[in-house]
C-alpha cells in the first residue's frame, strides 16, 4: 500500500528548512559558544584558573551571586503575589497590572538603569536625602540589586499566570469549604499546582539576574572589586585586551547558560507529564 | 432548616437571581433545575457562602449565615469537575478537611480510619493509594463526595454532579447517589439542566428561569401539573396546539373523527411507543405524539385526527 503524502514537495522543502535552522544556529549559538571556551582556554588551563580566581573575579562573583540571592527570592514572592491576585481576583485596574508586569521587557535595560539613577542618583529625586542620611544606593550594591530586580520581575508571573488562569480556582473553594485557612489552602493546594511551574520561571529568572549586563552597568559605576558582577568583569577585562580572562570569566557564565538550558529541559518534561496527569 | 429569603444577585448588568425565596426541610433533596444562564449555579453558590447576594439573606436553623464564607458554613460542596487535589492520594484527599482543622483536629490514626470509612462508604475501599489521575470519571466523583462528607457537614451542595459523566456511569451512579441519600438524611441540593435526573432523584424539584423560581414541587407535580408554560416545555416534552392548549405526547390520542387534522411526517419506534411527528394541517404547526406500541402506527402521508386527553391552559 502507498500512502500519498498531503504536501509532495514535503522532502525537498523540510530537508531545506531544517538545514536552514541547523546553520542559523550553528552560526549564532554553536559557534559563539565554541569561541568562548576556546578563546578561553588558548594558553593552556593554568592562565584560565588564575583568571577565574583573580581577586577581581572573585569578588564579581560573590557579587553576582549575592544579586541573584536577593532578586530571585524577591522575584518569587512578588510574582506568585500579583499572578494569584490577578488569576483568583477581579479588582479594578487588572489589565494596567498586567501590562505594567510586562514593562521591563518593552523598555530598553539601560533605560531601566536610568530609572534609578534618575530616582536615587546624586542629583536624582532622594538623592540629596540618602545623601544626608549617607545611604549609598547608586554606583552601589543596593543599585544593582534594584535593577536586577526591576529587569528580572516578568519573568516568574509571565510563567504563573497563564498556567493559574487555566486550572481556575475550583481547588482553592474546594480546600476553603473544607475549613482551610488561606494560608494552608495556599501552602497544601496553591503551591503543589504552581511548583513546576513556578520553578521554570525562576530559572529563566536566574539566568537573567545573573547574566544582566544593560542596566546593571548603568547603575553600577563599574569599582573593581566592589560593584562589578560578572558580565560588567568580563566587558572591563576585555576592553583591557586581557582577551583570555574575559573569556574565563566569559566561559563561567556560558556554563551557567548550559546548566540553565539542561534544567529547563528537565523541567519542561516533568512539567509536560503532570499536565497530562491531571484531573 | 435552610431558607432563603428574597435573595438578589448582579454581575454587572446581568441579573442572575431575583427575589429568590425557598424553604429546605431537614433530610430533604432538592434539584436545582433550569437551562444555563437561569440562576441555578449561583443560587448553589449563594447558599454555599461561595458567592455573595446582593440583597437578601440566607439562615441554616434560624442562624443568619448571610455574611459567612464558605469556610465558616460548614457545608459540603461538590464541584462539577470535582476539584479534586491532584498530588495528594485519593486517601489524602478525603483527609484533607480533617487534617487541616486547627482546633480539635482527630489523632493522625482516627483521620486515616475516618478517610477509610468514608472510602468504604463510597465503595472505593483498597484505592485510598491511588492519585485522582489513575481513577475513572465516575470515581473521582466518589471520591469528591467522600472529600466532602469528611468534614460532617450540615448540607451536602452538588454542582451537575454527573455532567461530566458517560450516560452508563451517569445512570449507575445516580441510582447509588439516591440510596446513600435514603441511607444518611442529609439534606442535600444539587444542579441540574437535565430534568430527568431531578425527577428521578429529587423529593423535591425548584424550576428555574432567567435568575426567578417558576416552580417548586415534587417531580409528580411539576410533571403533571406545571406552573408555567415554561415548567410545562422544560420538564417533560409539550406540544403547543392552536388557541395555547399545552399537551404531553402521551396525552394525545388518536380518533377516528371529530378530532384536530394531523398529517404525519415521521413514525419511528422510542423506547415502548411508537413516536409520532406530524402537521396540524391548517396551523404549520409541528406535533408530537406517543402512541402504545402494541397498537397499529399510521403511515407517513397519511392523514389522521388526535384529540388531546388532558391539557394545561395557562393565563398569559
């Protein structure tokens, strides 16, 4: 029996359109990627271990990992706040909510870094008044953290709202009629539905709070030692010509990338396998 | 008791409910029935402390529990896609109103033999293991239910409890719903659109409509003796004759003169009767009539007179 094929120009065309995916990202993702680690490794791993463990690049790491400490968490709360107002309420000025969630994806990240220069900056709205007070945000640790955390906040209720809009709130009722409080109906029954969920964006929220580059060198002032995390190290080896340190420090974050690709894998399988389970 | 007394709800512009009163006796079970968009679910909602009237006020035994959420009601409601919790076991699901009681919670070992009970109650005994997706349709919403009685509740609230179910499951699990009923007497009121299912089920049937009671009674009287030509279409089939003569298909008889002119489009055999669809020749009018099987059915094309046996007029 021959089976006729719906389109006959299927082969030609698919084989073309994959080898058309394949090169673009050969060419934008391999290769850079590739360059990285090679760039990074060209005279041997010693130099490569010496530039990752420079005091600077150290400190840029315990910097970027003490953003992401604080924004991600931050980030969490927030977004699983607005994603179940929004979902399991109606109030008035609901769509303005979910349009000013989308903000920081529609503006431009050194603009965003702006922002807070503009607010918290020496000649910014409260600048003369944390100047008083000696509160040092701007082209300090605070500032960053701010950024990162205004960069980063789409990204966990981007993932929960639609995903708690779909399951409704049939099973909050149902736990409330049942006697629970608010605050066990979100911890035993709220939670438990989100948490894949919920994990998916705050990887993707990770990633961007420890990769963020635009608004974080806005308000950072670049201090070695003290206000660079590590995409601002890398920019600052480079433009030194230390090409192997920037692409050490470079290579680290690239692994972070990979790390985040192979979880959100992961997490996408188990995410697409309790979808299916349910009800 | 439960009564509900002059309750009115809006959603914005749209009236759901009306001036709705009704009585509920202890023990008694009630349906809920009207076509979608009549009230029906909000008025459950209402009761349940899920959804807030507008005006008006709702007691269980003289306590006015108008301002009371759901948690504080102490009823039991089954949700129409059952809601059920869906990483807890089956077991876990029918302990969660007893294991999250923060004054007088049960032992650990008194809440395990509470949730068997309560699965043997609802034959699911030995699946207490089992997740809600590993379960049938027609179990899931046995297992609902056991949820819902954990807590002992004074009234037991069923939204379309077997809307999503196949019509086999459907009519298994109805006959089984109305004997535990017999077996607890708890006062209990579900939903329904289908009006065999509250004729079946109900001691008593309230008929609604855009968001107003047309009817309250037993199946028998709101069968044979509708209050509105609504009742009298929506529960039961009616014909419409000429000068607004309402008539049952099984009320008309077929004679051999003196009777309305009927030309006759379709005979196909239902159930034990012969189902006869036919003209009224000079009204355009469609007609339906049942005739005993045993009897001779005319043919299509042929010509024949009915005569109504019992008739309802209503004053328009």
């Amino acid at each position: 029996m021959t089976r006729r094929r719906t389109t006959t120009e299927g082969t030609a065309a698919r084989r073309l359109l994959i080898a058309l995916a394949l090169a673009f990202l050969g060419f934008f993702l391999l290769l850079p990627l590739i360059a990285v680690f090679s760039e990074a490794l060209k005279q041997g791993i010693g130099p490569f271990l010496d530039a990752v463990t420079s005091d600077d690049a150290l400190s840029a790491i315990r910097l970027t990992l003490l953003v992401a400490a604080i924004s991600v968490p931050v980030n969490m709360v927030f977004g699983v706040a607005a994603s179940w107002a929004i979902t399991k309420f109606q109030f008035p000025g609901k769509s303005l909510l979910i349009t000013l969630i989308d903000l920081p994806f529609s503006v431009s990240p050194v603009v965003s870094g702006l922002i807070f220069v503009l607010l918290f900056g020496a000649h910014g709205w409260f600048g003369p008044w944390l100047a008083e007070h000696d509160v040092k945000i701007i082209f300090a640790v605070p500032g960053i953290v701010l950024a990162t955390v205004f960069i980063t906040f789409p990204f966990i209720a981007r993932e929960l709202i639609p995903l708690m809009m779909e399951q409704g709130k049939d099973d909050e009722e149902a736990a409330i009629s049942l006697g629970a409080s608010g605050w066990q109906t979100f911890w035993h029954v709220t939670l438990p539905n989100i948490r894949w969920g919920l994990l998916y964006g705050v990887l993707l929220c990770n990633a961007r709070a420890m990769g963020e580059f635009g608004a974080v060198s806005v308000v950072s002032g670049h201090i070695r030692g003290e206000t660079n995390t590590m995409p601002l190290h890398v920019e600052i080896l480079y433009n030194e010509y230390d090409f192997v340190g920037a692409f050490a420090v470079a290579s680290l974050l690239a692994c972070l990338a990979l790390v985040t690709l192979v979880a959100k894998t992961v997490l996408e399988w188990r995410f697409d396998i309790h979808g299916s389970a349910k009800h | 008791m439960i009564r509900i007394q002059n309750i009115t709800k809006r959603f914005g512009d749209y009236l759901a409910l009306e001036g709705i009163d009704l009585e509920i006796e202890p023990g008694e079970f009630i349906a809920l029935l009207g076509p979608s968009g009549s009230g029906k679910t909000t008025l459950l909602r209402i009761i349940a402390g899920l959804e807030f009237q507008d005006s008006g006020q709702v007691f269980f035994n003289g306590d006015d529990v108008s301002e009371r959420g759901v948690g504080e009601r102490h009823v039991g409601f089954v949700f129409q896609q059952y809601a059920l919790f869906r990483h807890m076991t089956v077991a876990e699901n029918v302990a969660f109103g007893l294991s999250v009681r923060r004054k007088d919670r049960p032992s650990k070992a008194d809440i395990r033999a509470r949730a068997e009970h309560l699965l043997r109650l609802v034959q699911l005994d030995g699946l207490g293991h089992r997740y809600p997706g590993q379960l049938s349709g027609g179990q899931r919403q046995r297992v609902a239910l056991a949820r819902a009685l954990a807590i002992e509740p004074r009234l037991l609230l069923l939204d379309e409890p077997f809307g999503a179910l196949d019509a086999k499951v459907r009519k298994d699990l109805r006959r089984w719903l109305r004997d535990l009923h017999k077996q607890m007497g708890l006062t209990s009121i579900f939903v329904t659109h289908d009006q065999e299912e509250a004729l079946e089920l109900a001691d008593r049937v309230v008929v609604m409509d855009h968001g107003r009671i047309d009817q309250v009674g037993t199946p028998e009287q709101v069968y044979m003796e509708p209050a509105t030509p609504f009742v009298s279409h929506f529960v039961g089939e009616t014909n419409l004759l000429p000068s607004g003569i309402h008539v049952r298909p099984h009320d008309i008889e077929i004679v051999a003169d003196g009777g309305l002119p009927v030309m006759i489009d379709n005979v196909f055999r239902k159930g034990g009767v012969w189902r006869i669809e036919g003209t009224i020749a000079q009204h355009d009018q469609v007609v339906e009539i049942d005739l005993d099987a045993s009897l001779v059915a005319p043919a299509p094309g042929e010509t024949v007179q009915i005569r109504p046996r019992r008739v309802r007029n209503f004053q328009e």
